[in-house]
C-alpha cells in the first residue's frame, strides 16, 4: 500500500477515535471497562492511571459514590459526582429461607423489579459447579470461608414462555443492562455474611442470558476483569434454553472458558417443543451441533438441565431417549423435580419416577444428580423467579 492510500484512512483517524470516546462517554459508569474510563478521562484533561482506579473503587470494592473515592483527586470526585450514575439496583426487600437462601428484590431506575438470590452452602448438595480438576478443588477461598453462589437475572421477565417456569410465564418486559446485571452483583457483595465468600455466579436467574447478547456478554467481561471483580471464567456459568447462536458466540468470544447449561427438558422435538417453545426455532439436531463444537477446555463438561415434570417428560422411555442424544458429548445432568408454579397444572413427579429416571442414566454410564431445591420456600428456586416479590411463606423470614 502507497503512503496515498494510506493517507485517507490516517485522516479518518481522529473522527473514530471522537466516536469511540463518545460511546465510552454514553455508557452507564458501571459499564465502563477501564480502557472506556480512559477515554473518558482524557477528555477531561485527567492522567490514564485514574481509570485503573474507578474501575477498582466500582466494582472490586463496590462502592458507588464518586465521594467517598478517596484516592482521586477532590476536582475529579467532584465532576464524577456531578455527572449521572442512575441507580443500578436499590434492594428493596430480601427473604431469607430456613435453608439460608436468600432472595434479593431490587428495584431499577425505571422501577422495574429483578430478583436474584444468594445460595449458601453448595458444599452439601450436588450443583452444577462441583469441581471439573484437582485445580479447581484447591483453590482458596476470598474471604469467608463458607461458600456462596449467587444466581443473577437477565431480564425484566422473559421471553421464552417454558411452560413450568414462573418468568416464563409471567411474560417479556425488557432486557436489562449491563450495568443493572453486574449491580445485582454489587448489591449481593453487601449482603454476605462475615463468613462467606462470592464464589460462584450462576447467570440462570429470570430472563434468557443469550437473547440479548451484546449487554449480557459485557455484563459477562465487567465481572471477569482482574481489575474489578476479577472472578475467574471456571466460577461463572451461563443458563441458556438454546438459543444456538448465542451459544456459538460465547463459544467464540469466551474461549469456551466459561461454564455452559443448557435447559434441555426433553430428548425429542415432539416433547421439547411442547414445553420450550423456542426449540420450534432451534430444534434438537441444531442445538446438539453447537453443543459438539462448542470449544470447552479439558476436562471441562456442559451442565444439562432437565427439569422433571410429571406425565411429559419423566418416563424410563425419555430416559433412553436422552441417553442417546447425548452420547459423546461431555456433560453432566442435574435433574430437576419440577419446583411448584403459581396457577400452572404442572407439577413434579413422585419420588420413585425421578429415581428410575435417574437410574437409566446413571447406568448408561453419565454422572446424573439430583437438584436438591434452595429457597423454594420464597418463590427463590428454579423456574420460580417472577416480575414482582412473592408473599414471604410460613417460616421464612425478612
């Protein structure tokens, strides 16, 4: 290439450069990565060390008031703080179960209401993020030294409409941003106890993660920064009902690194399609291609739900079926008893049908376990997460 043809592109330079830094200058505060910061703050005549500095002060230390950023300078404290930061999520009421799950209502700028829920405890109960190796196993605890896993929401209701699901049903409203999933993050950090630690994230909460990538997958890159958060890839798991393009892009984007669930729910289209409708879109044979060439490490497996609802899809028969269909893929199963429902005629199956189910399974050679339900006594359990806050059920306490 000649230096004139080159030259209309170094003439083009300054114009994307005004664009980026007024797209950087646009986002929400908390959805600034650092490099955005910078722009940011070059603008303003600021040196570039600061982004480093509200990037940590936002979302390693969780603290919010431009104010109370100590280490900045009193003119720059004072300009953050005259600029606007909408609220992210202001807890509005929390409901603790006799388990200790604890149930998170905030309310959102717009005043939408989100809920997420911090599980304490997984150490007792087969989960989904049971160590994958021996590295995994060893790593040390931040904090306290009692586990928890947070489960976060994605959006303002959801837009799969899953028959045995709560969000589900209770219909599509809006996506949320980036900036309201990583401040269901913020505001769970202040509600630990002593004790516990933030070890895992489970992206399962209302809402389809990969129906709106772009603001989930910067939500994703906020919470693994090693600047902020810094949460490692193996702690972070994304629930998906197959949504197969957005499964190819994690794949790609994230290097496979990050944990995959897929709610499956059913071996067969006929069935499938009868309780996630979005498999009419998606069927089996297309999600199963992404499944097989999703790039997971070593050692690394895909988490399978399956929710188990009486008379649809617990027989030994759809047992067979789900073994078959996923032969060769390295998986785990979490078989989920269906969680009870507001005014849905579904319900779980009995004890005996769950454990033949699981028996099939577990002799055609996969790990299969049972999820044992957390906070199901405050609407907090899986396929229970709704619009609004459920009455607070006999025994469980605010």
């Amino acid at each position: 290439m000649t230096k004139a043809q080159a030259l209309p592109e170094r003439q083009s330079a300054p114009g994307v450069e005004a664009a980026a830094v007024d797209a950087a200058s646009s986002r929400h505060p908390v959805a600034r990565l650092p490099e955005e910061w910078q722009l940011v703050l070059a603008r303003w005549g600021e040196r570039s060390y600061r982004a480093a500095q509200i990037f940590r002060w936002i979302h390693a230390r969780g603290i919010l008031d431009p104010l109370a950023m100590t280490d900045l300078g009193k003119d720059l404290r004072a300009r953050l703080a005259a600029s606007e930061w909408p609220t992210v999520g202001r807890v509005e009421r929390e409901v603790r179960a006799a388990d200790g799950t604890r149930k998170l209502v905030l309310a959102l700028a717009d005043e939408a209401r989100v809920e997420c829920v911090l599980i304490p405890n997984l150490a007792d109960t087969e989960s989904q993020l049971e160590p994958e190796d021996p590295g995994e196993a060893e790593e040390k605890p931040v904090g306290g030294s009692n586990r928890v896993t947070l489960c976060i929401s994605t959006q303002y209701g959801c837009k799969m409409g899953c028959t045995f699901c709560a969000s589900g049903q209770a219909g599509f409203r809006r996506h949320l941003q980036p900036e309201e999933m990583v401040g269901q993050v913020l505001a769970a950090r202040h509600r630990l106890e002593p004790d516990e630690h933030l070890q895992n994230i489970v992206v399962m909460g209302m809402g389809e993660p990969l129906d709106a990538y772009e603001q989930t997958s910067r939500a994703l890159r906020l919470l693994l920064h090693p600047q902020g958060l810094g949460m490692s890839s193996r702690r972070i798991t994304v629930s998906t009902v197959g949504v197969v393009p957005g499964i190819e892009r994690l794949g790609r984007d994230f290097d496979g690194k990050l944990g995959l669930a897929v709610s499956l729910h059913a071996a067969s289209d006929a069935v499938r399609s009868r309780i996630v409708p979005i498999s009419r879109k998606y069927p089996l044979a297309r999600l199963m291609g992404a499944l097989r060439d999703y790039p997971l490490p070593q050692r690394r497996r895909i988490t399978i739900e399956y929710t188990l609802i009486a008379g649809v899809n617990d027989s030994r028969e759809e047992a067979s079926r789900l073994a078959a269909l996923l032969r060769g893929l390295p998986v785990k199963l979490n078989l989920i008893p269906m969680n009870p429902v507001p005014r849905s005629p579904l319900h779980a199956p009995e004890n005996h049908r769950v454990e033949a189910f699981r028996q099939v399974l577990i002799e055609a050679g996969y790990s299969c376990f049972l999820r044992v339900p957390r906070g199901d006594q405050v609407s907090a359990a899986c396929g229970q997460l709704v619009l609004g806050s459920e009455p607070a059920a006999p025994g469980a306490s605010e």
